[in-house]
C-alpha cells in the first residue's frame, strides 16, 4: 500500500487553518531532524496504541525509516486491564502489518491494581518497551505525544503546584536506562494527526478510558472549548512550556556545572561536598544540587520536599549546619566539606541472591562468579554496625579510604548468616578467599537516579 506521505508535498508550516491537513513528509523530517543523531540506517522502536495519534506516528516513521534505509518496529503494549484490550491490540498489529510496518505485541503479566489505574499502566507501558529495547539493542524509542498533550501536562502540573521542572512540560528528548525517548510531534496538534489517518484512509481504535470523567485529562479535554475562550488555547500553552522549558534547562546546566566542580561520588556509595562552593552558587541552583545529591546517595527515584531541603541549605550558609537526616542519608559536616551517606536505618533488608547479579537498595548491583558454592544460600545485605572481630583486625592496615561512619551501610554478601565478602573494601572471608579468592564479588554503585542527567531538551 502506497504511503500517505507521498503526493503532492505542502508548505512546511504549522499555521492557523480552517481545516486541519495532514502532516506531510517534509514537517515529519524536519521534526526528526532536531532529535539527531541517528544512525546511517536509523532503527527505531514506536510505541503504539492503536490510537489515532499513535497510528499517525507509526506510519510516517515507517516511511521517514525506510526512506533512510532504516527499519522501525510498532511495540503494542497489551495492559490486560480491560477486557477488549487484547482484541484491540491484534486489531492494531493487523493494521500496522498490512502498511508492512514490523510489529510487536508486548504483554504485562501480573495482577490489576485496584488504584490510580492510568499511573500504573503508564509505568507498566513504559517498563515493557524499554526492555524490548534492551533486549534489541534499540537506543530510539519514539512516542506520539503532541502540542495538545503538552498543553494538558501544562495545566495539570500548574493544578498541583509543580515548579519549574514540571511545568516545563515534557521534553523533546529523555534518556531512558536503556534508550533515548523521542517526541518528534510536540509542536503538532492532535487534529493534524487525525486528518494524517483520514488521507490514508486508515482507521483506528478509541480507548473508552478517554471519554471516562474519572480521569483529570478528560476533564480538561471535555472543558476545552471554555478554556479556549479564557485563553487557554492549547497553542499557547505549549509555547508557555516551550519558554519554561528553555529556563529549565538554562539552570540545570548551571547546577550540572555545581555538581562537576564541587561533588565527588565514591564507588562505595557516598559522596563528599565542597561546602564554600554551595554557599556561593545561587539559591535555586544549590538547591537543585542539594536535591540531586540526595536523591541519587539515597537511592530514591523523587526528590525530598522543598522545605527540607531549603532548611538544609540555610543551615549551610549560615554556618551553623550540624549533622541531620534527609531523605535516608546522614549529611555531616567534615573540614570544610559536606559528607553525605546512606542512613543505616533506612538500607533495604537482606536480599536472596537468586541470580549471579541481583539490585540491593535501589543502588547497587551486587554479582558473584559462577563458580561460587552454594549460591542458593546467598544473601545481599548491609555490613551492619556490629562487625566480626577478624573483619576489624584484618582491615586495621588495609588502607581503606572508606569513612567508617559509611561501613555499615556497605552491600555486604552472606552464606547462611555468614559474612562471605564486603566487596568495596576487598575483604572475604578466609575460607571463601581460600576457595574462590577475595575478587569473585563485586558491587557497583547504581542508583535510581544519577547524579546528573541529560539536560531538559526544547527544540
């Protein structure tokens, strides 16, 4: 089947209309084109719904790929939370197919939750895709999210009283764990993508959720036409976010420049700060800095409440900061510098190694050789503040560069109760150093959030 993009090709512009028109193949790779680099023969992995905008995206990314000499694959995510939910996703691969568009469908397995039903489906959607890019070596994975989508995400953040960082909306581009995320539609109203669909005589499916009152973007879609008319008109929002957006990432390049010159994050899961460089950035950037330090020593995926952490930077510039806790990491005051740890009571409880690598308190990934014995009885735990008497001897003239304030908290490996190895100070048990030698455990310090992150992107 031919595609709908070839034809006559119109101007590239997104100006007012009577009638929406279709997205033509040149404005599809001009927005493409502000999401470089790809590869000479791009690859990319589309996440689709089977909804119009979705089904818009696949098929101009097909031929925007194949154009390239590249390949694009459709992942249908079938959530299992309604009952038609599978008919519609095979539905929906016929479709894309029949366009000979590669497709995928990718199927969660587990229970309904009985709450906050869209929150847990978008998770879900967005842990199945990234693993089948994972597993594909995929590094693209491009959504359908445009300028009407932007505007919602605008006023419902403004609704929960979000800063800076929220109310710039969604970014061009967010790198994932394993892959770029790619919204190449934002500046496209979502009634240009319908008429993409009608000028190809394609149809597609209409999630009932989406005319459900139950959820705040269909009250806000119902109530579009009065927010028009005060104002609120879904181009202008976008463009407010798009502003936003661009001071967003004006100031965390300021903070990422704070982090580089005064942070230090040690393979053990700690970090030291220069206490004179935090009093003398910004407020607004030494508290995004604050908050990134925390989070990612933490292990935490959200950052802690803003009063805290200004409580946390007044103390600072005040020079009267004492030890305290925030967010389940000790923050000490040491010779001008700034300690932050993990708080011993907070560490996650001991984890069975039932694979060769297993994640411990959202922030190490701990792994053992294959030539361990009797792996079924490993566990993953913190070292604990009442360490055997042999660990402490042993260690005395090791040289370790580690606070001992942080060695409780250490990922620490366990046979039966027993220490076998504490990896970041190199230490194992005699018995299994004898059998295995001392380096067959290793931990590396992985947290839910990094340090620092790709930059918000506006293009």
């Amino acid at each position: 089947m031919a595609s709908p993009l070839k034809g006559r090709e119109l101007p590239c512009t997104l100006a007012k209309m009577t009638e929406p028109i279709a997205l033509t193949a040149a404005e599809f790779a001009h927005s493409m084109d502000r999401l470089e680099p790809f590869e000479s023969r791009p690859s990319l992995a589309l996440a689709v719904s089977g909804g119009a905008d979705s089904m818009a995206l696949a098929l101009m990314a097909s031929a925007w790929a194949k154009g390239r000499g590249g390949t694009v694959t459709a992942l249908i995510v079938d959530h299992g939370l309604r009952p038609e939910a599978t008919a519609e996703a095979q539905l929906t691969q016929a479709r894309l197919e029949t366009w000979g568009i590669a497709t995928k469908i990718l199927t969660r397995v587990g229970a309904k939750p009985s709450g906050d039903l869209q929150a847990f489906a978008r998770k879900a959607r967005y842990a199945l895709l990234t693993q089948w890019c994972r597993e594909h070596g995929i590094v693209h994975l491009v959504t359908a999210h445009h300028r009407d989508d932007q505007a919602e995400t605008l006023l419902l953040r403004l609704a929960r009283g979000s800063g800076l960082a929220g109310l710039a909306a969604m970014p061009a581009i967010a790198h994932l764990d394993s892959c770029r995320l790619l919204r190449p539609l934002l500046e496209v109203p979502s009634q240009r993508l319908r008429a993409t669909l009608r000028a190809a005589g394609q149809e597609w499916c209409e999630d009932p959720s989406n005319r459900s009152d139950a959820f705040a973007r269909v009250r806000l879609r119902n109530n579009a036409q009065h927010l028009k008319a005060m104002g609120f008109a879904p181009a202008r929002l976008a463009a407010t976010a798009a502003h936003l957006g661009r001071a967003r990432a004006a100031i965390e390049d300021q903070v990422a420049r704070l982090l580089a010159a005064a942070v230090v994050i040690h393979p053990a899961g700690f970090a030291t700060l220069a206490q004179d460089a935090m009093i003398a950035a910004p407020t607004d950037v030494a508290l995004r800095a604050l908050a990134a330090v925390v989070t990612c020593i933490g292990g935490h995926e959200v950052t802690p409440r803003f009063v805290r952490l200004d409580a946390l930077r007044a103390a600072i510039v005040l020079g009267n900061f004492k030890a305290r806790t925030l967010a389940g990491c000790r923050i000490v005051p040491q010779k001008g510098e700034i300690l932050i740890f993990r708080e011993f009571a907070a560490v996650a409880a001991p984890l069975p190694m039932r694979d060769t690598s297993s994640r411990w308190d959202n922030r190490f990934l701990v792994s053992f050789s294959s030539r361990v014995e009797q792996p079924e009885f490993l566990t993953v735990g913190a070292l604990g503040i009442e360490q055997p008497d042999h660990l402490k001897r042993s260690l005395k003239v090791a040289g370790i560069d580690i606070p001992k304030r942080v060695w409780p908290t250490l990922p620490t490996v366990r046979r039966k109760g027993t220490i076998l190895a504490v990896p970041h100070l190199a230490w194992a048990a005699p018995e299994a150093a004898d059998e295995i030698g001392p380096f067959e455990f290793l931990a590396r310090f992985s947290p839910e959030r990094a340090l620092t992150e790709c930059g918000f992107t506006v293009v």
